[in-house]
C-alpha cells in the first residue's frame, strides 16, 4: 500500500536550469530598478499634468524609494520564512497593480500612493531575486559572475529608464512609463509562477511587522525634515521637528529589534565585519550614485534644453558603462579581490562626480554628460558587485533573504535620503530661480557634495572592508 502511494504520489517540480532561475530572477530586479529611473525622464510632464511641485517630484521618487527601503527588510525575512518563490510573486503582483494604479491618477495624491505602494510590492520581490539566485549558484566564481549579472540587468534597468521613459513621454504621455509594466510584469508573473520552485530556509517565527513600520516611518520623517530645510531652513520648528521625530524613530526601531523575540534585523548580524562594513560601504555609495539619474535628466531638459527622448539616449552610454562595469568586476575579483575591485570602482566613481561638479550652463554633450557620466557608472558598477558578494558571503542559510534585503535596503536607503540632502542643497542653492544658470550651480553643488560623500567611502572601503569574500 505505501510503496503505491509512493508511486500515484504527485512528482515534485525538478529544478529549472540555471541559467532560467538568473533570468527569471534578473527580470524582477530590472523591473524594480527601471521604476526607480524611468520616473525621472517624465517629471517636469508630470509637473504639467498634475500640478505637481517641486517638492512633489522630489517626492514621486522618494515614496517609491522609502517604501522600498524601508518594507526590503521584512520583504527578506518573509522569504525565507514563508518561501522565496511565493515572496517573488506576491511582490510582482503587487507591484503590476500599483503600476497601473499609478497610470490611471487623477490627482497628485493618486500618484504618490501608487509609487508608494509599488515600493510595497519593490520591496517584496527584490530580496526574493538576489535570494534565489544565490541559493541556486554555487558560492564561488560561478556566484560572482551570477550576481555581476544580476547587477548589470540592475544598471540596465536605468539604461531602458531614461531611454523607455523619453520615448514614452514624446510619443504616449507619462501615464505609460507606470504602465507599461503591467504587461511585463504580467507575463513576468506566469513564467515565474511556471517555472521556479519553492525554497525557505527558515522556521515559522513571526514577521516584526512594527519593526518595519518603525524604520519605514523613521525614514520618510527623515527625509521629509530635510526637505522641509529649504524653504524653512535648518533652525526652523518645521524643519527640527520632524528631523528629531525621525531620529527618535530609527532608535526605537533599534530598541525594538534589541529586544523582540523575532528581530526584522537581527543585531548580532551587524557583529559580522562582512556584513556591516559592505553594508555601511553601500549605504554611502546609494547616497551618491543614486541621484546621478535624477540630476542629469533634470539638467539636460532644464538647462540644456533636450526634449525628454533626447534626455534618455544622451544617458544611453552612461547606463552601458554601469552595465560593462558590472560584467568586469567578477573578473577583476578573481585577479586583485573584492575590497580592491570596490575601492577602484569607487574611485572611479569620485573622478566622474568631480568632472560633473564642472559643469557650466553652456556645457556641450561630450563633457558636461558623456565622459562624466560614463565615469559614474563605470564606477558604480565595478563597486556594486563586490560589495554585494561581501555583505552575502558570511550569512548563515537561514539569514540569506534578510542579508539580501540589507544589501538592497542600505543602497536604496541610501538612495532615498540623499535625494532629499542633495536636492534640498540643489534647490536652496538656486534661491528660487529657473534661471539656466542657477539651476546649474544647484546641480554642480550636488555633484560636489557626492563626490566628497564618495571619497568617504572609498577611506572606509579601504579600511575596513574585509580583503576576500568569507573573511570575518
């Protein structure tokens, strides 16, 4: 009787190949990287479209950004509790939606809630990809070339932003940067459903839900009292309070997760030096490089004069850079390491920022955007990959989803709070004028505070990076 059972049992799905499980989960990050960039290209259309002001386009990107940053966490432990494949596609699903939530607004209010909630669905999905590539390849140098990959398809992402973004905007309107991913996340949503299996390497512990509520509220309080700076200033009550409330925040965040049974994010991990030093090194690098897309779209349109499609080819060549970047750096590891290989692309990084800090209202293409900005990515991309190898090398099985969700919350935590330094400094630079001029010495102050931002990095890098990947 049991050996018949055995037999009229329900086979179990073999493994797809390797190289199915790299593009299935490839296409999930470049969706989630795509709808950081794609936005910027359509920003001044949605201005006109919905009424919008500046500080409202600052916060199109930041609602998306700070949902996604901060729910990666949870969306990391959710995988490796109740199953990476089921997270993946409870994120994508979620994220399809909002995109056409997002399409279809009637008002500014509409908008900011669809791109906060795709953040939600961002935030889910993301861990889940870097979680079953890694579990799926082999620690070593089969893994490092998949995880170059994952983040050159990640670098990509920006490339077909500002390029699908430009050409979206001249020939439909902004509404189709939002939806046209409703038809490729759905037809991303069957394949995933049809070809992956599921894995989870932890036990059924509760998810922290307050933990992600503290640290997602923590950081929009953040980053909308730095914003609240350039038209109140520093000393004002409606700038110190909510920076103060925001601060209060994150440490009771901290307290929390000292304390709960289930941490969202376990103390001790931090103790790891692969870990919180990659981890500290991607936070400052997010810091900087993430608005890179979103100055030089702006200064192209309002400077330079280019229509929104001639804003994404002219970054064509940056976004190959990060993706040519990115292919190179799992060789360069195997040759010098990962600490070497991060620190270089860093400093690549600081050479172009510093070029861009140059740049002049009467700027030409080749040296105020191409050279400059196909430094900056260049750099980013031979920095990404290393970093991201480091921070998931010392994790336990258990821990790989919340580890993944780390890496990709300290960039885009990143990310999201300088946007909202390096504008608020951009914008109280210009003191209120659209002249060509002023909207260029707001944007040159911007690169300069990146660059010196970036320099920081690369000292701490050096110092504190460990040399080799699995080095405590």
């Amino acid at each position: 009787m049991l050996e018949t059972a055995e037999r009229t049992r329900t086979p179990r799905r073999t493994a797809p190949p390797t190289w199915l499980v790299v593009t299935l989960t490839c296409a999930g990050q470049f969706l989630v990287v795509l709808d950081v960039s794609v936005v910027n290209v359509a920003l001044p259309s949605m201005r006109t479209g919905l009424g919008l002001s500046e500080q409202g386009l600052q916060w199109v990107v930041n609602a998306y950004t700070i949902a996604f940053a901060g729910f990666m966490l949870l969306g990391g432990r959710a995988g490796d509790l109740y199953g990476r494949k089921r997270m993946f596609l409870v994120g994508l699903g979620v994220f399809t939606l909002a995109s056409l939530a997002g399409g279809l607004a009637q008002d500014d209010w509409q908008l900011l809630v669809a791109r906060a909630v795709q953040g939600l669905g961002a935030a889910v999905l993301a861990p889940s990809t870097l979680t079953i590539l890694t579990s799926s390849v082999p620690e070593g140098a089969a893994r490092a070339r998949a995880i170059g990959t994952w983040t050159a398809v990640g670098g990509g992402g920006g490339a077909a932003g500002g390029l699908a973004g430009g050409l979206l905007v001249e020939t439909l309107s902004w509404r189709w940067v939002l939806l046209i991913n409703v038809p490729v996340g759905a037809a991303l949503l069957c394949a995933a459903a049809w070809f992956l299996v599921e894995g989870r390497a932890g036990d059924r512990r509760r998810l922290d839900l307050p933990g992600a509520l503290l640290v997602t509220a923590g950081l929009g309080t953040l980053a909308y009292g730095i914003s609240q700076t350039e038209a109140e200033g520093w000393t004002a009550a409606a700038t110190l309070l909510p920076l103060l409330a925001g601060l209060a925040l994150i440490a009771l965040f901290l307290a929390v997760e000292a304390r709960t049974a289930s941490p969202l994010m376990p103390l001790g991990l931090l103790r790891l030096r692969s870990v919180a030093s990659a981890n500290v090194s991607m936070f400052l690098c997010g810091f900087a490089m993430f608005c890179m897309w979103f100055f030089m779209t702006l200064y192209a349109q309002n400077v330079l004069g280019y229509t929104p499609l001639e804003a994404g080819l002219a970054l064509v060549p940056s976004s190959l850079a990060v993706i040519l970047g990115s292919k190179l750096a799992p060789r360069l590891m195997r040759a010098a390491g990962p600490r070497t290989v991060a620190v270089l692309g860093t400093l690549v990084a600081v050479a172009g920022f510093a070029w861009q800090s140059r740049m002049t209202a009467e700027g030409s293409y080749a040296t105020t955007i191409l050279v400059p900005g196909v430094l900056m990515m260049l750099g980013a991309g031979l920095a990404s990959t290393p970093l991201a190898a480091l921070a998931t090398s010392g994790a336990a099985p258990g821990e790989a989803g919340l580890v993944s969700g780390l890496v990709n919350t300290s960039r885009t935590m990143g990310g999201s709070l300088g946007l909202a330094v390096l504008s608020t400094l951009a914008a109280a630079r210009t003191a209120g004028s659209g002249t060509p001029e002023a909207l260029t010495e707001g944007y040159a102050l911007a690169f300069r505070v990146g660059t010196g931002v970036l320099v920081a990095g690369v000292l701490l890098m050096w110092i504190w990076l460990p040399r080799t990947a699995g080095e405590r």
